[in-house]
C-alpha cells in the first residue's frame, strides 16, 4: 500500500479544510450558539441533569452539518481534470476517494471542537469532557457522516440537490436522535429505530461511557465509510471512461 502518497493526500485535504475557514466557522458559530440558548431551557425546566443530558447529545450532532457540506465539497470537486492528476499518483480510484474524504472529516472535527470546547468550559464546567473517549466519538461520527453523504451523493449530480440533500439527512440525524429525547421513554419500534442512527449512539456513549455502544459506532462508522467510499469510487470511475 502506497502510505506515503495517501498520507500527503489526506494532509493536504485536511489542510483544505482548515483553509476554507469560510465553510466550517459559520456552523462552529451556529451550533455553539444553539448549544447555549437550548441548554438553557433544558437546565431551567429540567436542572442540571436535563442540561448535562441535552449537551452531552449536542455535542456530536454538532459534527454533522459541518462533515457533510466538507464531503459535498469533496464529490462536487471531484473534476475530471483533478482527479487524473491524483490518479498520476500509485494510487487507486478507491484510495483517492477515501483520502479526500478527509476534507468532510475534517471539518466536522473543527466545528466539534469548538463545541466541545464551549460545552466543557462554559455551559457544564467540566474539562474533564476533554478525553481520549470524547476524541474517538466524535472522530468515528464524522467518518459515519461522511460516508453516508458520499454514498447517497451519488443519486444527485447538482448543487442545489446535494444542498436540499445535506439538509434532508441533518434534519433526519438530529430529530430522529436521542439528542433531545431520552431513550427509555419512547416507543420500543422508535427506540431501534433511534438507535440505528449514530448520532445516537455517539450521544449515548457520551452519557454512559458503555462499551457496546462505543463498538456499535465504530462498526456502523466503519461500514458506513466503506459503503461510501466504494459507491463514489464506482461513480468516478464511469465519468473516467
């Protein structure tokens, strides 16, 4: 395996994204705003409990929006011309496809961070958020969302569709979540179905610390970029033919 070239590939699209401050600070703004007037609420009808609750499911959602305009840069920038000069190097469709997903991943960590950062030294006061865990939730989300918008990309060839999509599947990882919604009090068919969203399950392991959570995310993360990555690259390599 070509490391040395897929290193520098996915260096220079993480450096992309910390460049085009433009696309991630706007969503950093956002979801930290919406992470302290929304705590707010829950901490006075619900006290600290409910606030803890609400921030701890905040946090990861707070990667989505960010991941997936950074992946629906990557596909719409996937040119002909670009991608015969990636491919000059010993690497493969696939391989290409993967690395510069990094740009999406990216970009959800950035805005995660800055979340995080809020959440843990101003809404709940508790630095201790700041932990190998917490890195590794978040990490395997943002490859969760960037796989899944690459893999349903590939239905859309336009702009304004992949906007309308972006929004269509944040509305759907936030709402249909435990980001606002205890687990145990709704239904059991809603509950699998709640739980079958890794927003969820990254919320839920941020609250409990469980185990079997923290590995049903890194499988479904795992299988999700996957699926994404092989999907992109099929649809790339027809536009090369």
């Amino acid at each position: 395996m070509p490391v040395r070239e897929l290193l520098i590939v996915a260096l220079y699209e993480a450096g992309s994204a910390l460049r085009r401050w433009e696309l991630w600070l706007p969503y950093a703004f956002s979801a930290t705003l919406g992470l302290f007037m929304v705590s707010q609420g829950f901490g006075a009808f619900g006290g600290e409990t409910a606030q803890r609750f609400f921030v701890l499911g905040w946090i990861p959602f707070s990667t989505v929006t960010a991941a997936s305009l950074g992946t629906i840069t990557v596909v719409l920038g996937l040119s002909h011309q670009s991608l015969r000069y990636w491919l000059s190097l010993p690497l493969s469709v696939r391989q290409v496809v993967a690395v510069k997903l990094v740009m999406g991943v990216t970009m959800g960590l950035l805005v995660a961070g800055v979340t995080l950062a809020a959440a843990a030294f101003w809404i709940l006061r508790a630095p201790t958020l700041f932990n190998l865990q917490t890195a590794l939730v978040l990490l395997l989300l943002t490859f969760a969302t960037s796989g899944l918008l690459a893999a349903l990309s590939i239905m859309v060839r336009d702009i304004t569709k992949m906007s309308i999509l972006t929004i269509l599947i944040s509305a759907i990882l936030q709402y249909v979540s435990s980001v606002y919604v205890p687990l145990d009090s709704l239904a059991p068919w809603l509950r699998g179905l709640v739980l079958a969203n890794p927003v969820t399950l990254a919320s839920e392991v941020l609250r409990t610390g469980e185990a079997a959570l923290l590995a049903a995310l890194a499988g479904e993360a795992v299988g999700l970029f996957v699926a994404g990555v092989y999907l992109l690259a099929r649809r790339v390599r027809t536009q090369l033919e």
